[in-house]
C-alpha cells in the first residue's frame, strides 16, 4: 500500500494552517491567517491574525524573528494583502524583510486584493508558488470565501434530535434532548460565528438565551426571525439585550407600535425587511445582514425554519447532534418540502463524526461548494 508522505513544504504549511487556526472567531471581518517563516529548513518565525486591526499573520511573523530574513522563505496560508485597511500591505512587510520565497496556501477571494499581492511579490523579484494546502486552506476560511464573493453570510444549521430525528416530544418539550458535554460545545461553536439564530415559535417555546462567545461585539449577536412580531418583551433574549445585542426580523405586517416599543430598548433592533408567503424574507434578510458585516450565522432553530433554509439553497452546513433516545411523533428536525425522491437528498461533503458524551455529532458541508 501506498504511503501518504507529507512533503517538508506541505508540513510548514501545516504549521501555518494550525496558527490561523487560533484565531478562529476572532478576526472578523478579516479572514483567518497564519505564517511561518523558514531558512535552511528550520522555522525562525511564527504568526497569525489575531484580531481585526492586530498585524496580519505575515507581519505577525517577520517581527517574531530572532534572525535575519534574508533569503529566507515564508509559507503563508492567504494571498498577502497588497492595500492599505487598519494595518499596511502585509507585501511591503515582505519584500522589505529580504524574504526571497513565499508559499500561499490560496489566493485571496476578496476582489479588492485577489492576485495583486501575489503580482507585487512577484515584481519585486520574489519567487511566489501558489496552491500548496488549498483545500485545506479553503475549508478554514469557508465563510470568509461566501461573503466576500456572494455578499451573503455563510449560514450553518445545527439541531440536536433523538435517533428518529426528532427535535421535541408530543407536548413541544426539547430541553433537553442532548447532553451537557454537547450543549457546552455549542457554546464554544456560537464564539465561531457572527451570529446565532431562531424563529419565533423557538423563542416562545423555549425562551433561549442562546449565550456564548464571540460575535461581532465580544458576544453573539442574537436573531430572531418574527414575522408578525410575537416576541414578549419580557423574553430572555429582550431582557438580556443591553448585554449582547438582538436583532428581531419583521415584516411590514408587524404592528407599529411594536417596533417602536422594543426599538426603544437598549441594544435591541427591530429590522424591517420584506416578506414572502406572509413570512420574513429569507433573501431581503441575509442582504440586510451582509450590509451589517454579518458574514456568518448559525441557526438553531426549530424544524420549520431549518427546512426553510434548506428548501430555498441557503444553508452551507449542517451540524447534527444525535441523542441516544428515540421519542417518535411529529417534531422533526427539518420540515420543509422535502426530497421528493431519494435521488434528490441532499448529499455532504467533508464529513466529520465525534463522539460527544452519549451523542454522535455529523458536520458536513452541502453540496462541496468550497472544494473541501
């Protein structure tokens, strides 16, 4: 049988990928990175991104350096940046360091940078090879690659159901179907993400907290999806919002007075958007997010919107918890159309499996979009 031999260059990047790996939940809305910087096949430097506005992975690198970087090679798991934001093009840190050679895991998707570090790089007489871990590289900065090609957040389902895929028993109980050591990961999971998300029905079945964190503010900005704007102001989510913010999605047939009731309350936003079938409009909504830097969602709503979400194309992952209990009846963890024929199941990609205290987790992403 044929070994599978990791390459010295392949291995640097690996280090590279496990940096931007710590920066997960972090950096937003800039992407994750991580470098490593190599001379005569030892690592004289590590970076990463650590937050928005924090020197990028390279320039992180270059100044962990104890040695001269002359004639060194880096091994950098983006295309560096060649423009101005909060820091300064990560390409002049570069060339002015004397690094001779670089390896990008992947070119920068982001139009406003795509290819133009690579071409500065390349012009100032550095040899620049491309596409080493891009898979991998790919994977890790999922969401990143959604938003800023498509303008839209990267939306992640996760639903915790019984062995017969049932997310409640008869009388609408659901707390809790899965186990402590699960419910803790989901919390870890939120810190990963721009935003969490439920219906309305969640919200007046159960009374989420829905706390983690993360998030846009330090803590998970928390939507609520509300048709007719049923939400109490004395919900969990509305009492807390000075503490993490909300964001409840109406439709014009909201009452006036509503929104100005729960507008008046701090850290709470009422969002108007358009409606379709009489309910919030999935498409108007997830523009309205994007044009709030909103890149990513997790939804852990109930059934009704998750098979929504599915039915209209618009999830990219799911997360599944399964408990070892089976509770039968109606409450299923993806309503919606469904496939009309088993030809039409919708497959995943990259699938993952871990044991969470008595439940098994499933993670895969719909449909391979980013080549993982």
């Amino acid at each position: 049988m044929k070994k599978n031999v990791v390459s010295e260059k392949e291995r640097f990047m690996d280090m590279a990928l496990e940096l931007a790996g710590k920066g997960r939940g972090k950096t937003h809305p800039n992407p994750m990175v991580g470098a490593v910087i190599v001379s005569s096949g030892k690592v004289i430097g590590r970076g990463y991104h650590k937050r928005a506005g924090m020197p990028h992975a390279e320039a992180d690198a270059i100044s962990s350096a104890k040695t001269p970087l002359e004639g060194a090679e880096m091994f950098v798991t983006l295309e560096p940046c060649d423009h101005y934001g909060r820091t300064p093009p990560c390409t002049d840190a570069i060339i002015a360091s004397g690094i001779k050679r670089v390896h990008v895991a992947m070119r920068d998707p982001n139009p406003v940078n795509s290819g133009r570090g690579i071409r500065k790089l390349r012009k100032a007489g550095i040899e620049v090879y491309v596409g080493s871990r891009s898979k991998e590289a790919r994977y890790l900065n999922r969401a990143y690659i959604k938003f800023v090609t498509r303008g839209i957040p990267y939306i992640t389902i996760k639903t915790a159901q019984s062995l017969d895929g049932k997310i409640a028993a008869s009388d609408g109980s659901s707390k809790w179907v899965s186990s402590p050591d699960s419910r803790r990961y989901v919390k870890k999971m939120r810190s990963e993400v721009d935003a969490v998300m439920v219906g309305i029905n969640t919200v007046l079945k159960d009374d989420p907290l829905l706390s983690g964190g993360g998030g846009l503010s330090g803590k998970p900005v928390r939507i609520v999806l509300d048709s007719r704007l049923r939400i109490s102001e004395r919900s969990r989510l509305i009492r807390t919002a000075a503490d993490a913010p909300v964001i409840v999605v109406t439709t014009p047939a909201a009452s006036p007075d509503k929104i100005r009731k729960l507008s008046g309350k701090k850290g709470v936003e009422v969002l108007v958007v358009g409606s379709s079938g009489g309910r919030v409009s999935i498409k108007s909504f997830l523009k309205k997010m994007a044009e709030k830097g909103i890149a990513s969602i997790m939804s852990e709503s109930g059934g009704e919107l998750a098979g929504t979400l599915i039915d209209g194309g618009f999830v990219d992952e799911v997360v599944f918890f399964i408990a070892p209990v089976i509770l039968g009846g109606s409450q299923v963890s993806v309503a919606g159309r469904g496939a009309p024929s088993i030809k039409n199941a919708i497959p995943l990609k990259g699938v993952s499996r871990q044991v969470m205290g008595p439940d098994m987790v499933f993670r895969g992403v719909i449909g391979g979009k980013y080549r993982i």
